[in-house]
C-alpha cells in the first residue's frame, strides 16, 4: 500500500467481485503467513463508477470517511480518496456554500450569448466583511457567508438564474431576464424576511447590489462573446462599488455564540500580538464520472494470496516547543499539505494518527495561507479525536532575518475540557507543515 499510497486494497474473488479490504491497521500484528481471508475487514457499500464526483464526495462526507471502494456493476473497480476528489471539485465547486465558482458564470453566459440570448449580471458584496470577520472571528463569518448564499438561492429560478461563488463575501448571479425583471429580482434579494431573523450579535451585516446588462435591443455582430461576459461582470462589479455609499439593501443576521455548540472565536488571554489578517443547480455539480478521480492502484488482493510483508514505521513523534506542556503519548503527524495562496482556492491537510487518514479542508477566502492550513488542520483533528473541537483564534509568523517563528493561539475541546492554549515553534524546515505541527501541539496540550 505504501508503495502505491493507497489506503487500503480492495480484496476480490474469483470472479473480480468486492469481498472484503485491508488497510495499516488490519496488517499491524499480522503473521506474514497469515492468509488475507483471515485479517480481511468488511467493505463499506461501495460507489458505483459512473456516479458524478459531486455525489461521491456527498457520501464521503454522509459516511465520515476518508476513502469508499469503487465498483462498475458487481466487478471491484479502485479506491477513490478525499484526496484525489479535492482537486476535481476545487475546480467548480465551493463546498462551504455549495455554488460554484466564477468559470461556470463565464461558461453558462457565453452558451447563452451563443445562442442570442440576452444577459444581465448582478454583483453582490457584503459591507465591512473584514471588519467584521476579525471583530467575531473566521468561524462565525463563515456562517454569514453561508446564510447569505442560503438567502440568495431561495429567490432565484434556476431556469433563467446562475448563481456563484465569485470571491470572499461576493457574488454573482447571470439572468436571461430582461433589465426590468433583473431589476425585480434585485429587490428581491433585499427582502430577506423571517427566514434569516435569527439571534445575532453586533450589527447586522448587509450586502450590496450592482447590476448591468439586460437592455440590448439588436442583434450582436463581430464581437468576442467571453469578453462580453467578463465586461459584464466587471462593470455589474464597478456598479455595486459605486452603491457603497448607500447600504441596506439587504440584511444577514449573525447567529448567537451563546449556544453551546457555537464555536467562539476571539481568545480570553492572548499571549501575543493579532495577526492582521483580515446556474442553476444542475450547473453547480461536477459533470466528470468518478472514473476520472479514482486512485492508481495495484491489482486487487484475491483471497487466496498470502501477505509476504507487513512492515509498520514507528511514528516519529515532532518535536514542538509550546508554552504549555504536551501531552507524552503518540502524536498525529501531518501527512500532505496542499495550499496555494489563489482567493479561491481550497486548502486540504491530511492528518494521520493511529493508523488512520483523515482530511480537512478550507475554503481560502478571507484567510491567510497560513489561517487556512490551520483551519484545515484543525477540521482534520476534529474527525480524528470524536467530540472534539478546535478553533482558530489567530496565527502569527514572525520574521527575524532567516528565522520564522510561527505562533498560533488555539481554543481546543478534548476530553471535555475546553482549552486556551497558545503554541510556538519556529520553523526550521517547511513552513506550512509547521503551522499545522503548532496546531497539533496546542491541541494536545494539558
């Protein structure tokens, strides 16, 4: 499995048909001449090779795994991963808000000027959103974010409307209405009724609305049909920036933190400075068949076989140094890191521990590099450790010449013992594994 960075090997009979898998933890112990049949574990319900990547990461999620079998009828097919998933649905779709991204407006208004339809876009920008996410912190603004998308999608007709993701707190929606019913759908957006009179804290926050497009009148000759729709995009966009002046147009409450399932994110005792960090539904979901995102992986086991090796590495515990004394027991270790610093790209750290994969994932929007691999560090601890929970209060990096000390200040549920704890290490290889390495010693910490 090492060897092909597998997870598991999907067992088979005679007839290539699913009957069992094995991972790391089923090996670990095992005789060398054990035969497969007897350490072999059940295999989940399998995916069918022909369902969308969308749904397949759907039931990741459903099932709180990190890896499902793939089958094409009754015959073993491969694994597909958390992992190899990401980079599909980065591409088109927004797993905190469940839109997609910007391409799929550029790619449904260029089909539809295509085939002379006329367009209007609406750019929608929520007011003092930085402010706001570092007065309450990344978590509750996230929850803002998705309350406004949950908003937006009740008043569109996914017959005429696309709505995305276009940014941090924006976004878009492309109409085939004409300028009139834009106008109309424009208000209302603005009326956000009982659905969103919720419980808040501090002031409501409000978006903006900037609109253009809609009043062509005669047909389009010689023109280049994408940069028409990024020219209508970027002047809906110059429009909402023009608005800025006049706010409410639309409101989104912010949910209480009193409850005791809401994370809190502003830290009690800080212990060093704040980081100044500051179409329609059928369009949203990933046409590419999970045949495209599975695994490479060797010829499956079949029962007969005999294991000739199982070899398991001790893991190396890192050292850390915290300003508060670490737990002595086995570490989990941060396995991959995948970031970029593009707004709208998706962060991944896959954590392991005891044998066992598990990966987090952030949206990179409003967040640092390094906030997202923290974040992303701490969703990953949280499926690792039941009913746990960790929250991000701030990471700071520090530069002295050469040297980088990464602080990060940690609020950590573990055990049912709330936590405060701020973490230190100075970073003397990889800097993005080192933030996650901070994340992991302020969550162990006693």
């Amino acid at each position: 499995m090492d060897g092909y960075k597998v997870p598991a090997l999907g067992i088979v009979d005679s007839e290539h048909r699913l009957i069992g898998w094995i991972t790391a933890v089923e090996l670990v112990g095992a005789n060398v001449s054990t035969k497969v049949r007897d350490v072999m574990a059940n295999a989940p319900t399998p995916l069918q090779a022909d369902i969308t990547i969308r749904d397949a990461a759907g039931e990741l999620v459903k099932s709180d795994v990190d890896y499902l079998p793939v089958v094409k009828g009754d015959r073993y097919f491969a694994i597909v991963t958390a992992r190899s998933l990401l980079g599909k649905l980065r591409e088109s779709y927004d797993p905190m808000t469940e839109l997609p991204w910007s391409d799929a407006l550029r790619e449904w208004g260029v089909d539809k000027l295509e085939h002379n339809a006329e367009i209007a876009v609406l750019f929608i920008d929520l007011d003092h959103f930085g402010s706001f996410n570092k007065q309450y912190g990344h978590v509750i603004g996230d929850r803002v974010i998705q309350r406004a998308a949950e908003h937006i999608k009740t008043k569109i007709d996914p017959t005429q409307d696309i709505l995305v993701r276009y940014g941090g707190d924006e976004f878009a929606i492309a109409t085939i209405r004409p300028r009139e019913e834009a106008e109309e759908l424009m208000n209302r957006l603005t009326d956000y009724g009982e659905g969103l009179a919720v419980d808040h804290i501090g002031p409501p926050v409000t978006f903006t609305i900037g609109i253009y497009g809609g009043k062509r009148t005669k047909m389009r000759h010689d023109i280049h049909i994408p940069s028409n729709v990024d020219d209508l995009v970027n002047l809906a966009s110059r429009d909402c920036l023009a608005k800025k002046e006049g706010f409410g147009m639309a409101v989104v409450q912010v949910p209480q933190r009193e409850s005791e399932n809401a994370p809190v994110a502003v830290a009690t005792t800080p212990q060093s400075p704040d980081s100044d960090t500051g179409g329609p539904a059928a369009s949203a979901v990933p046409t590419e068949r999970l045949t495209q995102a599975t695994v490479p992986e060797p010829d499956p086991v079949v029962s007969e076989e005999i294991v000739s090796e199982a070899v398991v590495e001790d893991v190396v515990e890192p050292v850390v140094e915290t300003q508060a004394p670490v737990a002595q027991t086995e570490a989990p270790v941060i396995e991959t890191i995948q970031a970029d610093d593009e707004p709208g790209s998706l962060t991944y750290v896959v954590v392991k521990y005891a044998g066992k994969l598990a990966v987090g994932v952030s949206p990179k929007m409003g967040h640092s590099r390094a906030e997202s691999i923290a974040i992303a560090t701490g969703k990953a601890l949280e499926k690792t450790f039941a009913e746990s929970r960790v929250t991000i209060d701030s990471v700071n990096i520090e530069r002295a010449g050469s040297t980088e000390l990464v602080t990060a200040r940690v609020r950590a549920l573990r055990d049912g013992v709330e936590r405060d704890i701020t973490a230190q290490a100075e970073a003397n290889g990889d800097l993005d594994d080192t933030v996650g390495l901070v994340v992991i010693s302020a969550f162990l910490a006693e």
